[in-house]
C-alpha cells in the first residue's frame, strides 16, 4: 500500500513539473515574442470624392495582398493599420473621416473599407495627412516602420492655405513617418508633379495608376482549398467577454465580403489569416493567452464560454491548448499552399509584363517592401521559410 502512494505520490509531482513546465514554456515564448516583434505601422488615406469609386474597390481587392506580403517580414512584425477617408462634403471637419485608429484588429479595418461609399468633391490631401500625422497615435520606437499611402486623383494643393502638404510633410518626416503617394491618373499630366511632390518631401515613393483597371487578379488552384482551410481556421477560436460574440461574427463576417470581392481576394485573406500578424486578443482566448499579463484565472466565469465555465483551470488550459494545437496545424496547411499560390502567381505576373506593375497593390507592395528594408527589415522568399523560428 505504502508503494502504490508513493507510485501516486511520483506521478502526482511529474504532473505538476509538467504543468510547471508547460506555464513556463508559454511565458517564455510571450517573453521571446514580446522582444522579437517589431511595430509596423500603416495609415491609408483614401480620396472617396465622386470619381474614386475604382480606387475603392481596388483597396478592398488588394489590402490582404498587402498585408500577406508584411507577413513575411523578419523579424516578424507587429502591423497595426488606420484607415483615413477624404472628399466627401460636408464642410470641416467632416470631409476628413478617421475610420479606424492605429489598431491590430485587422477585420474592422476591412469592415470600415468595404462600407466605404463615394460622394463629395472637397479633396483636400494636405488635409488628410495633417490629420494621419498628428491625429493617429504613432509608435515612438526607434525601429518602427512609419508608413502613410496617400490616393487620390485632383490637385495635391487643394485648401493649402489651411494646410500645405508641404509642411504637412516636413512635419510628417521629422516624426520618422514616410509619405507615399499614389495619384489615379497620367503621370504626365499637369497634376502628376504635385503628387510626386509629396512622396519626395516625405521619403516615400510616387505612383501613378489607372484606378479603373489599376488590379490585376490572378485566380490559382490553390484559392478553393485556402477558403475551406480557413473556415476551419474558425472553429479553433475561443470567443469570451463582452467583444467575443461580436468578433467572432464579424469574422465570419469580413470572411462574407472578402469572399464577394473574389476568390483570390479571399485566399489572401484567409493566408492572412494564418499568421502570427492577425490577432483577436480581444475576443480570442487562444490569442488572448499569448499576450503579455494575460490571466485566465482573472476572467469571470460568466464571461467565458459555456462549455468552459464548469472546467477546471488545469482542464481550461488544456481545452486551450487543444484549440492552439489544431490553429496552427490548419495555419501550417495554409502555409504550405500560400507559398505555392505564390510561386504561381509570380509566374503569371511575368506572363504580363508591365500590365502587372500598374496596380494599385504593385505599387503599395514595392514601396512596403523597399522602405522596410532600409529599417533593417528582411523578407522571407515563402511563407514556410523560418516559420518554425516566430
């Protein structure tokens, strides 16, 4: 009897050291993240005047892509994206809208985008980065990527005397924030130097696009599976709290609008969606316990789940646990089709010559790509490249 307690008593103290041991290993790995995670910040200013509705939809079709490719930064980065809308009337200041602040919460920027409606003539650029440079709370680490994209198609001078971009833009590079511009039409009309102004005073890159054929959609046959991997990708979160049932509905609802802009879109999004950039900590106790001070033990029991309320903690964070296993087991299949999609989309794009470099994505995408690299950021060739390393 004494020797079937002590047997008890070993395997007890084992299972202990193992919890021990697992806590450790997932505080150590927020430490690890919390370190290696570099902030990357976007703000994206849109002209949503009368004529702007292709630039519109272009946005819509193109953020995944662009935000697919940042995930493939090193060291993985912690992207936090604005949007900013101008041109509709109204009068001061309703012509400048912030549609989302500086936030990770990447399916509320998509939701802004797509209710995004055209009207209006009063496009005031000076005005709209005066508004993303001093409005939006920018981080202020040394290493930070600071970007602005600014679209739009009338005179960059529009209501200078209230705000220039000129100074706008001196202001804008003192905080380490580079201006991109991207005008929607000829690049040598007599509005095109006004535009390219503004990316020169600000470091930043000039194009010109043709916002009605300024996409290009490349369909693979990779698209059909990434969708029906990323609606498993769904059942592994955890909604709990005030936010969970809401963010869990509007991811299923961003899923809904991405998939009605077309099955590439939706592909990007879902890659997106299986990497360590798209976070619903709010929501999501499986990201939610990744984050630095997060306790389980603190979250009322009527605030999570109901098949977790009666669970012990030990059974809690297994259930957890579970979830995390299966996300990225479901994200490494998505990887694994992400970078052959990849490969034959670069394929076809040569296939098109210089069709495919006047997009709107092809412009965003070069200069993501160029200015992070001079903030020592490097960019993996696939997605399973490193993937084991973040």
């Amino acid at each position: 009897m004494k020797g079937m307690k002590r047997i008890v008593c070993v395997a007890m103290a084992v299972s202990l050291a193992a919890l021990a041991f697992s806590a450790s290993a997932h505080a150590a790995a927020k430490t690890v993240m919390k370190e290696e995670a570099r902030r990357i910040d976007l703000a994206i200013c849109l002209d949503t005047s009368g004529s702007m509705g292709g630039l519109i939809n272009a946005a819509r079709q193109k953020l995944w892509d662009v935000v697919s490719e940042l995930a493939l930064a090193k060291p993985a980065p912690e992207l936090r994206v604005a949007l900013l809308s101008y041109g509709h009337n109204g009068g001061a200041p309703s012509h400048i809208t912030v549609q989302t602040e500086l936030t990770n919460d990447l399916d509320t920027v998509y939701q802004k985008l797509m209710a995004l409606g055209i009207s209006g003539s009063q496009e005031y650029v000076g005005w709209v980065l005066h508004d993303a440079v001093t409005e939006l709370k920018w981080s202020d680490a040394k290493d930070a990527l600071k970007l602005i994209f600014v679209a739009g198609n009338e005179s960059a001078d529009q209501a200078k005397e209230k705000y220039d971009f000129r100074n706008v833009c001196a202001d804008a590079i003192k905080g380490g924030i580079m201006v991109n511009s991207i005008y929607c039409g000829s690049p040598s009309d007599g509005i095109a130097p006004g535009w390219r102004e503004v990316s020169q005073l600000a470091d930043g890159s000039f194009a010109a696009i043709d916002q009605n054929n300024g996409t290009i959609e490349i369909t693979t046959p990779f698209d059909k599976k990434i969708a029906e991997l990323g609606a498993e990708l769904n059942t592994t979160y955890v909604a709990y709290g005030a936010q969970g049932k809401a963010g869990a509905a509007n991811q299923i609802a961003q899923d809904s609008n991405s998939a009605k802009m077309g099955m590439a879109n939706f592909a990007a999004r879902n890659i997106v969606k299986a990497q360590a950039l798209y976070r619903n900590s709010k929501w999501d106790l499986v990201d939610a316990r990744n984050g630095k001070d997060f306790d389980l033990s603190e979250i009322k029991k009527e605030d999570l789940p109901e098949n977790m309320q009666e669970m012990t903690a030990e059974e809690q964070n297994a259930h957890l646990d579970k979830m995390e296993a299966q996300r990225k087991e479901v994200q490494t299949q998505i990887n694994d089709l992400a970078s052959q999609r990849r490969e034959f989309i670069e394929v076809e794009r040569k296939k098109m010559g210089e069709k495919g470099d006047n997009s709107f994505d092809a412009a965003m995408l070069a200069a993501v790509r160029s200015q992070a690299e001079k903030k020592n950021f490097t960019f993996r060739k696939n997605f399973n490249e490193g993937a084991g390393d973040e």
